[in-house]
C-alpha cells in the first residue's frame, strides 16, 4: 500500500473508534445522566456492523468489559449489541 492509503485508512479508523465511544457514552448519559453508578453498567446500543472492530479495540483498551451481538435483532446494516463496563473507570 502507498503511504497515501495507509493514512486514509488510518484516519477512518479513528473516526470509526471515535464515532463507537461517542455513541456509547451518550447512551450512557441518556440512561444514567450525570450519575453514574460505581459498578458494571450495561445498555443496548444499535451500531452500523462495521463497527465492531471499534468494539473490539475498546475492549482490548479496558474501556468497556464486554460486548455481545444480539442476534435476534438486524436491521439492515444495523445490529444491537450489549455493551457492559465498568463505570467507575469512565
């Protein structure tokens, strides 16, 4: 790959991580407002599927604690997940 590509691709991973975090965390405060509990907290959040790899990366990152498809739900390209993490850390 050209250095050319690599950056792009590179930049729309960041935007795809940032998207996943910025979604997460507003569906936190949605749920929780201001107050978080100081525990596991876990929501449903319905992502585009090419946002797993961000799930993944946030995962391996120690952000949230886990995540698991839905599998009874898809709509279209979209997919619910369970998202659980610790709130204390946020």
């Amino acid at each position: 790959m050209k250095r050319k590509n690599i950056t792009k691709a590179v930049k729309k991973q960041g935007s795809i991580y940032r998207d996943t975090w910025q979604a997460i965390e507003d569906a936190l405060f949605a749920e929780y407002g201001c107050l978080l509990p100081s525990y596991d907290v876990s929501l449903n959040l319905t992502l585009n599927w090419t946002k797993e790899e961000a799930l993944g990366i946030l995962k391996r990152e120690g952000k949230i604690t886990s995540w698991t498809q839905d599998k009874s739900f898809e709509d279209g390209n979209n997919r619910r997940y369970r998202i659980t993490l610790d709130a204390s850390k946020i």
